[in-house]
C-alpha cells in the first residue's frame, strides 16, 4: 500500500497526522496558509511559517472512482475513490484522499454513488497517518 514520503518541510504535518490533527502551514509574517508545506511563502516570500490547527472539515472538490483500477496493488479493492476537498479553514487548499465509509473503514467501503461534488465532509485519519474522509450528515 502508499505510505507517505516525508521530507524536511512536510514532516510536522505527518507527525500531527499521527496525533489525529489535520494542521496546515502558514506563513508566520502574512498568514498565507500553504500546502503542500515548502520552505518560503510563495506570497511574501518569507520564510517563516507555522502550522495552523485546521477543523477538518471541508466539501468534497472533485472525485474519481478509477476503472480499472490504475495500480495493480489496488484491484482487490474496486470500486474505491479518490477525492479533493476544499478545507473549510482554508478554502484554497485542497487535499487529496478517500472517502470511507466512517473512521477505520477500509478503501472501497463508500459506496461511489453516496459521493457528490459539494457534499460536506471531515477528516479522519488511518493507522497510515494519511487523510481520509468521511460524509457529514446533514
């Protein structure tokens, strides 16, 4: 399976990650939140930066359900998603992952026909540290 690679500059979003914190990195000067993380604000250039607490709520971008799958690793797991979501916090920041059905659901277990373009959701994180997500009710 995927496991995240991290660098110098995305390692503390890994290491919240593993807290269950979805935080995000800002800049320390103008506020300007950034993902993925980097060393310099692209709009003060500064390099400064800090990592913001996010809610872990958002709205789901965009989203693909692949056919086939695209990794062989994956074929067992059909249908299975991936998703953008647009972070409430931070609405030009977007990050990718699945949908579950609820926390600790593994890959595949939302059925692809409940995701919608729009729909409200909030994070959850695996024993894998990486995003996942999964639908609020409304």
């Amino acid at each position: 399976m995927l496991s995240p690679v991290v660098d110098d500059d995305g390692a503390p979003f890994w290491e919240y990650a593993a807290r269950g914190e979805l935080r995000i990195q800002a800049c320390a000067d103008c506020g300007e939140p950034r993902f993925p993380p980097r060393p310099c604000c692209p709009r003060c250039r500064s390099f400064g930066s800090e990592w913001r607490l996010m809610s872990g709520l958002g709205r789901v971008w965009s989203y693909v359900v692949p056919h086939p799958p695209l990794l062989p690793a994956y074929a067992a797991r059909v249908p299975y998603n991936a998703a953008v979501v647009e972070l409430a916090d931070a609405p030009r920041i977007r990050l990718v992952g699945n949908l579950v059905a609820g926390p600790g659901a593994p890959l595949g277990s939302l059925a692809p026909e409940r995701i919608r373009i729009g729909a409200r959701v909030r994070v959850v994180f695996g024993a894998d540290r990486l995003p996942q997500w999964v639908l609020e009710r409304s």
